[in-house]
C-alpha cells in the first residue's frame, strides 16, 4: 500500500512560514534536485493561515546553510564575488533601482531621501547593488548576506538583525522566497525599524502565475522554497505587525513589490481565507502532471504523487543502466591488432 501513496521520507506537517499546522498539499511536482534523497516529487503545499505555499519536504536547514555560504552552489552559479566588482553591471543595476525608487516615490512613498535616522538595512543585499543606489540617495546603508559578506567591502556588513531600533528603512528584495519562518523574520524586522520608518518587501508573483506562467521561477526545490500571493504577503506582514501601504504593488514585471509600515492594529486585518489567491493561481496554471485529463486530477494527489516518482525515479534507473551497459560495451571491444 506505501507505494501507492507518496509519503517523502522529510515531509512536514507545518507551514514553513508561519509554522501552522493548518497545511494542504496543493499540487504534487517533479523536482530535478533533491540531494539526499532518490524522491523526485515534492508537493507544493499551502497554509490555511497565512496563505504561504511551499515546497514539501522542505530543504533541511544545513543544505540552506552551505547552499548561500560564500563558497556555496548560490555564489559559484552566480560568481556573485566577481558581480561585487563588475563597475558596468554595477552601473546598470543602481540605474534600474534608481527607476523603481522614482516609480515607488509616483505611488506616494518616496524613499529618494533619507528621511528619520537616515540609516538603511538591506537584508540579502547580494552583490550590494540596491545599497549603492540608495548611498547615492544619501543614505547610510548595512547590509546582511552570508553569500557576499566576504567580497563586500565598500558596505557595512553585518551578521544578523540587530535587536534595537535604529533603521528608518528596510529592504528584502527577492529574499523571502529562498528562506523559511517570514513571519520571525518579519518580526525580527520590525523590532529594528523606527516607528515612522518603511518596509520593502519584492518577491516572485506567485498571485500572476497565469499570466507569466513562470511556475517552477516562483517554486522551486532547493532555491524558492516559499511562495507569496498578495495576499498572503498582507497577510504575513499583519500577522507582524505592518499595514501595506496601498497602491505599491506591481512595481515591476513578474515581480511583486510592495511598501509597508509597523501598525499597532495590523493584527486585526489578517484576512480571511488567505490561501485562496494561490488556489487560484495554481488552478489556472499548467500543472506539470505526467498525465492530464478529469480522471487523473481526480485520483487523490498522494497516489497521483506516487504514480509520478515511480515514473521519474524510474527514467533515471533506465538511463543509469543504459549508461552502464554502454561502458562495459566500450570495456569489451578488444582493439585489433
Ligand atoms: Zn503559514
């Protein structure tokens, strides 16, 4: 009976972002890399409560750990210590910033001046690019990135969020979807953040699935390991402790970027049903099943899950013994003398 239904060795029973258990596998996926492991299916599951969709059996905390150290698969794929020196790229990337600050500034929040103490963390900051456009706005940046902190010298770096006040602004650009707990970590945000001070928050835009259909960008194993609707992203920052400022999303393209600000009455705005958006989402989407048609989607999803490990653990087994078969070929042709 075990073969029939899925059951991945590391499954959780908790949601990765808030730690609910109020969870529901959504979709069932075929993932390339899973270390560890010879599963090549995770379900993609989604919190009742904050509305969060994640990736189930979720990375081990270790594997993320070397995955974004200086040395690791996240730096050497995207050479980020040459990137910290690169002046052209440097260049261009301060200039799309400086656009999508005069754009955020045209929705009524202007973070082109320092305003409050002037001081500005940028969480994940990467090669240190945001940071240096927001230097050129006269602030006084720190950055925190495990993968970069080494390269980066012309930014104060730090390795962990301080516990007292002192930053008027906050940034996490593309950062959410690659960590788990985002409500600690929001929280940890807030309790740095000056009362009058801002919250930048850019993730994928899982909630625009159908129109980019870029589902395993928004989704992936080891990398987005979360991902955030609009309103599950409401939802996480009233459950700590931040309003949205309205009228900030949809920045960029394919991307969702919103402004907040800490709220003493957020909590009381948690919306109801926030895992809807991403039912919606995923609804609309190609699903990336091995079969298709109402009879498959129908089967309950730990069997369709089975159904689709047995298919890709059993590709890999036959190109492994074709491999194999071919070097005790090449072994057994004797050279003619
Ligand atoms: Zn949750």
């Amino acid at each position: 009976m075990r073969h029939l239904l899925y059951r991945p060795a590391r499954e959780t029973t908790r949601c990765a972002c808030c730690g609910s258990t109020k969870i529901r596998h959504l979709e069932a996926t075929h993932q390339r890399k899973m270390p560890g492991t010879e599963e090549r299916v995770a379900f993609i599951s989604g919190c009742r409560d904050c509305g969060a969709v994640f990736i189930n059996p979720r990375p081990e905390s270790d594997t993320l750990k070397s995955c974004y150290a200086p040395d690791g698969e996240w730096a050497q794929n995207r050479a980020v210590s040459e990137q910290t020196r690169n002046e052209t790229l440097r260049a261009l990337k301060v200039e799309r910033y400086a656009e999508m600050l005069a754009r955020l500034a045209a929705l009524g929040v202007d973070c082109r001046q320092p305003f409050g103490s002037g001081e500005a963390l940028d969480f994940g900051c990467g090669p240190g690019f945001f940071m240096d456009a927001l230097a050129k706005c006269g602030w006084h940046c720190a950055g925190i990135d495990p993968a970069t902190a080494p390269f980066l010298t012309r930014h104060r770096m730090l390795d962990t969020i301080p516990e007292t006040r002192q930053f008027s602004l906050i940034s996490a650009l593309h950062v959410l979807e690659h960590v788990d707990g985002q409500v600690d970590l929001l929280r940890k945000f807030r309790g740095c953040l000056h009362e009058d001070g801002i919250l930048l928050i850019a993730v994928p835009s899982f909630h625009e699935l159908p129109k980019h259909t870029r589902k395993h960008y928004c989704i992936n194993y080891p990398n987005h390991i979360v991902a955030l609707t609009d309103r599950a992203i409401e939802t996480i920052l009233a459950m700590a402790g931040f309003d949205l400022l309205s009228g900030t999303a949809n920045v960029w393209a394919n991307s969702y970027l919103v402004a907040a600000r800490r709220s003493a009455t957020a909590a009381a705005k948690i919306s109801r049903k926030p895992l809807s958006a991403a039912i919606a989402a995923l609804k609309d989407s190609k699903t990336g099943d091995i079969r298709s048609g109402w009879l498959w989607r129908r089967l309950p999803i730990r069997y369709r899950a089975a159904r689709m490990n047995a298919f890709y653990t059993g590709k890999i087994k036959r190109r492994r013994e074709r491999k194999a078969r071919r070097q005790q070929e090449a072994a057994e042709i004797v050279p003619r003398a």
